[in-house]
C-alpha cells in the first residue's frame, strides 16, 4: 500500500509530451476570449465532451483545433508554465518538451513567438520550480520532407533553444525514411534526435527510424512486440522507448489498460520509460500514468525504480544533473 506513494514521489524525467497536448479546455476557453478566436464548442464542457477517440488521426483533429487559439509569445508561455505547475505536483525533475512549430506558423504566428515563449517558461521552470527543462522541435509527418527542412531552417535564429528535433503526427502512410534528409541536416547542426515510431505504425517504422534517421530514442514504439528480431535489437542497444500508456489507451492502441505490453517489454529487457503524450486530452498528467498502469498490471517498486532510473537515463540532461536526481 506504500506503492502509490513512492509512484507519485519519485524524482522522475517526462520525456514524450507535446506542450500543445497539455492545454486544458478551461485555458483554450480562456485564450479564445483573450484573442477573439471563436471556437466551434458552446463551453468548457462541450469541448470535453467531443474527446472520445478512435484512433491517432481522430485525436489529432482536435488537438490542432484546440491549438488554434496560440497566437502571441505570452500565449505560448501561459500553456508551458501551467504543465510546469503540473509536473512540479508530479516530481518531475526534468522534462522535454516537444512543440510543433508548423501548426502555428501555417496560421500566420511567428516563429519566434512560439519558441520564446516555449523557452522563457522553461527557464522560468528552472528558476523558480527547480525543473529543469528543454525543448524539441518536431517536424509534422504528414507534411513534407521539404516543409520539414524549411521549418528547420526557419528557427535557425533559435538554435541555442532547442536541443532536438522529433517526428510527430499522423503515422500510417508517413514512414521515417520521408524524412532522412531533414534528419541528416539535424544531425549535422548537433541536434538530438527522436521520432514517433510505432504508435500504430508496424515494426518496420521502428526500423527505419533506428537506421535511416539514426534517432536517439524512440517515441511510443509500442508495435515493436510484433518482431522478436526488433526486439532484441532494443533491448541489445538499451535504445529507450517513451511509452504512453493513457494515450495508448484513449487511442485505441489497447482495448484495456491491463492489455497494454509495457510489462513484457519490461521482462524482455528493453529500456522502457513512462509518460503523458498528451495529459490534457487523455485523461492524466504523468503520475496518473504511473498509478493507473502500476495498478492495472501490477507492477511492483523495483520496477518503478527501474522506469523513473530509466527515464532519468535516457533524458538529453547533462550527466552531472542525472547523477544529482539518482
Ligand atoms: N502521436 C503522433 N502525433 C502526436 C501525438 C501522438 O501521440 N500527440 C501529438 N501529436
Ligand atoms: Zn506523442
């Protein structure tokens, strides 16, 4: 009985969420009526009650619906700082935060409004909640690799931050090797990679995410269970793997949260982490992932201590830091 209590207190790293998921309905509402964006929901509640999804493209219509009210530097700032407050309840001592700059510069904002208010509330994480935070840009799949590369380009005036960039949005029929030029380019600039594979995609996206883009970690990769060779490739290379398991489940990925695999790909020796995808359209924030998945798989301490090491580990913190926070 002491197991949610050590869940819910132990340092630990978010490494897959997407700042854009963590706007609560309440802070949409609010940021249509400070900037005069009308919206296709009555209230709070209604906009709630339009979240039940069937699949990753059925989320990702709202979660771009409900982006459309960032505009202004401040706007961004405001979505960060209230996940902060969150994580800060959640003892999280370290989070990345992936933003999609293409959602908001195809509406006309401009990129350095986005990226300062992103990076003006992680410093303000840092300072003042003792968080320490960055953030990764993602590129949006189902757009092209030549966006993709202009996008890059067009935050090069921001290059010191960001410290990498990933791959986010609609999987199926948008495979890794669509994007190995603009990768190649990220590696050359010194930035750290990471790409979405395996969500609902099949094993060969892990592949190719793993050989053409060369990535760091991989982001959700949960499909991986369908290849025993990929399997022992992940667990040969240690290579981490950012598993979502509230968003697996609100995304019909599982039919039950007690379906999910984490717990095999834990015994299969594979470097497993924990995180919130998108805290506010799925139903939790990262230690409510912990607590449910904990309680419907029954896991036990040694294996959060071995998920939090995990995360800590595989984070992009400087070594010094993750020795402090194990
Ligand atoms: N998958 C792909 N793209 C996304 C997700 C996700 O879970 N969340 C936000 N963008
Ligand atoms: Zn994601």
């Amino acid at each position: 009985e002491r197991l949610p209590e050590l869940l819910s207190l132990m340092p630990k790293a978010e490494l897959h969420i997407h700042i854009e998921g963590s706007l609560e309905p309440e802070l949409i509402f609010a940021l249509a009526k400070r900037n005069d964006v009308q919206l296709p929901y009555a209230d709070v509640a209604a906009l709630r009650s339009a979240y039940a999804f069937t699949n990753l493209q059925s989320f990702l219509d709202l979660y771009y619906a409900g982006a459309s009210v960032l505009l202004h530097e401040q706007d961004f700032y405001d979505m960060a700082w209230a996940y902060f407050e969150k994580a800060k309840a959640d003892h999280v001592v370290r989070a990345e935060l992936f933003f999609d700059p293409q959602t908001h510069t195809a509406r006309g904002v401009a990129m350095g409004a986005v990226i300062e208010g992103l990076s003006r509330a992680c410093r303000d994480a840092h300072t003042q909640l003792g968080i320490s935070a960055d953030l990764i840009l993602c590129f949006l799949r189902h757009l092209s690799e030549d966006e993709a590369l202009a996008t890059l380009e067009e935050a090069m005036p921001w290059r010191e931050h960001f410290i990498g960039v990933g791959l986010d949005s609609s999987e199926l029929g948008h495979p890794p090797e669509k994007f190995a030029r603009v990768f190649a380019r990220a590696r050359e600039l010194g930035l750290h990679c990471v790409a979405h594979a395996g969500e609902e995609g099949p094993p060969a996206y892990i592949w190719g995410a793993l050989d053409v883009l060369q990535v760091e970690r991989i982001d959700h990769g949960v499909q991986a269970i369908h290849d025993a060779g990929l399997m022992q490739r992940l667990a040969d290379s240690q290579m981490p793997l950012t598993v979502c398991p509230l968003s697996n489940l609100k995304l019909c990925v599982f039919k039950n949260l007690a379906d999910h695999n984490l717990g095999q790909m834990l015994d299969a020796g594979l470097c497993i982490t924990l995180n919130s995808d998108d805290p506010a359209y799925f139903g939790g924030y990262l230690n409510d992932n912990y607590l449910q998945t904990f309680a419907a798989l029954h896991l036990n301490a040694q294996q959060a201590y071995k998920l939090a090491a995990n995360s800590i580990e595989a984070s992009f913190a400087p070594e010094a830091d993750k020795h402090r926070w194990m």
